[in-house]
C-alpha cells in the first residue's frame, strides 16, 4: 500500500484493518505480523497496562491463535467505526468455560502507523480484566504500566 500520510483513507484504513482480522483468524500467524510495525504497541483497557515490541506481540498472536481462538465458540460484531486512522470494532463473544458458555463484550481499535502509511501501529483493546487475562495468557506478566 503506497502512499503518503496525506493520502492515507478511511477506505484503506478498512483494506489493512480487515486483512490484518481476517490473517489473524485464518491463524497466519506470519501474514498477521507483516501488518505491524517494527514496534508494535498493544493497549489493554480499563487496566491500563500494555506490550511493546515484535517479541511480545508475536508470543501473544501465537497464544491468541493456537490456545485462545479454538475455545471461542461464536462472535457477533456490535459496531464498526472508520476513519483514516482507526478501525474500531466492537463484538460479543462466546467462549467455551468450565460450566458451559461465558459471553463477554470487547472493543478493539486497530490504528494505522503515522509513519508507515500501508501497516498498523498496534491495538487499543477494552474488554474486562477475565477476558483479557485469557486472551493476553503467558504475556499477562510481562504487561508494562501506562502512564499517562
């Protein structure tokens, strides 16, 4: 995706936001990270905590991918919003849990990389601490604080 800041649009924002998802669930743990930046930075909200950096981002895809997907058992997508910036998509999700199915509600916010037209700079996620426990998995400890 070439281009400058200035030509950056919400329609390519749309473009790069649903081939990074759609790579993601496919479980193209290599084509997800080729959407990133060099030093991707993860938000986790209300907690206020993140991770930065492949290393990180890459260990938590790989566990999102191989232990955290197959327990979902359906999502519903809420609301989208677009501009050339963010993609933001809010969802239910059903998990699988130890006395049948948990549902949960998750914001996600993909943005574009200032710098770098055409890739994502990270993510930006609210969801309740259980669920983003499961989800972040081994990476939970390794969350540095944000201060703001």
């Amino acid at each position: 995706m070439a281009g400058t800041a200035t030509e950056w649009t919400p329609e390519m924002m749309r473009e790069l936001g649903t081939r990074h998802a759609t790579l993601e669930t496919e479980g193209d743990l290599d084509g997800t990270m080729a959407t990133l930046i060099e030093v991707p930075v993860y938000e986790f909200w209300p907690m206020g905590k993140r991770m930065v950096g492949q290393d990180r981002v890459r260990r938590y895809y790989e566990h999102l991918i191989k232990d955290f997907m197959p327990r979902q058992i359906a999502f519903t997508m809420i609301e989208e919003t677009l501009s050339a910036g963010a993609l933001s998509q809010e969802y239910s999700i059903e998990m699988k849990g130890l006395e049948g199915s948990e549902f949960y509600r998750v914001l996600g916010v993909l943005y574009a990389a200032p710098d770098s037209p055409g890739l994502l700079g990270g993510e930006r996620i609210w969801g309740s601490e259980d669920f983003l426990h499961q989800m972040i998995g081994p990476i939970w400890h390794e969350l540095e604080s944000i201060e703001e």
